[in-house]
C-alpha cells in the first residue's frame, strides 16, 4: 500500500492492486480500479456458512 497526501487535506491511499482510495477533507471517499480489475465478487452463501442444500427431497416423476 502506497500513501500520498500531495493535494491539502486529500488522503491518497494505492492498494497493491492498483486500487486508489482518493478521501476528500469532508470524509467522502472515491475508488478507482485499473482497467480490467473488478471488486472481489461476494461470497456464495454456502461459503458464508449457510447449510447445504437437500438434494434428497426429489419431485416424483
């Protein structure tokens, strides 16, 4: 992570993906990505410790 504060009174912070984290004096905080770098997708909610599903109850054919 890279940190940088060139404007007065702007936080700028560079994750090591290229990710910069730009925060205004008023709190309010902008990201950008290099082009081709998307936001981590959520977590699929048998990961997040949901049960799984019950394959055994089938329809009757």
């Amino acid at each position: 992570m890279m940190r940088c504060s060139l404007a007065r009174g702007r936080r700028f912070v560079m994750d090591d993906d290229g990710t910069l984290h730009v925060t205004t004096p008023s709190g309010v905080t902008r990201t950008t990505r290099p082009p081709g770098v998307r936001p981590p997708a959520p977590e699929p909610p048998e990961a997040a410790g949901a049960p799984p599903p019950d394959d055994t109850d089938l329809p009757p054919f």
